[in-house]
C-alpha cells in the first residue's frame, strides 16, 4: 500500500513500521546478530533480512513468523533482495559469495 516500511537493526531485529501511525506495529524476532538488510516481497506479505548470525530469513507478515531459514553461508549476510515478482532471493555475504535461493524449497539455484 506504499504506507508501510521495513527497517533491519543491530539489536537483531526487524520492524514494520506504518508511516499513517507514525510508529512500529511489528517487530520480528530470530536472529542472534545483527541484522545488516530486509527486503519485501513484491506481493507484501514477506520480508526476507540479512544477518551477521550467517542466516537469511523469509519472514511471514501476516502470521508474524519465520517461515524459512536459509543457511549456507560461510560469513555474515550483509544484504538480501527478492527478484521482482518470483520466490527467488539474492543474497551477499562477507564470505565474497553471492547466492540465488529458491524460497519454496530453501535451496541454493
């Protein structure tokens, strides 16, 4: 709808912010380090985050849960991209690699 945002922080967190409420409506829970990128889905109900823990997550909006842990990794998760309009994720990590993930079966294409 263009009113929400989504925000990665270094106190292992992810929050969706509603900018007409002007404040946080959901913070979601999960990793143990630093969460360095988020990114939405393009249909709105998924957040995919980045973390210094080594792991990516696809996060479920509307039950407010985790729903995948991508791990593979050798290093930190510094960013994470959706493809526009797929279930595929682009991810980046201090190990110098760069990965493509098919969220439907949490495997590396």
């Amino acid at each position: 709808s263009g009113t929400q945002l989504v925000t990665s922080s270094g106190d292992t967190t992810v929050r969706i912010w509603d900018l007409s409420r002007r404040g946080c409506i959901l913070t979601l829970r999960g990793h143990s380090r630093a969460v360095r990128g988020c990114s939405w889905h393009s249909c709105g109900d998924f957040v995919a985050s980045a973390s210094m823990d080594g792991t990516s997550k696809i996060w479920d909006v509307n039950s407010e849960r985790c729903r995948y842990t991508l791990r593979g990794h050798e290093s930190s998760v510094n960013s994470i991209e959706f493809l526009p309009f797929s279930s595929t994720v682009l991810t980046s990590s201090a190990d110098k690699t760069l990965s493509l993930w098919d969220v439907r079966t949490v495997s590396r294409l």
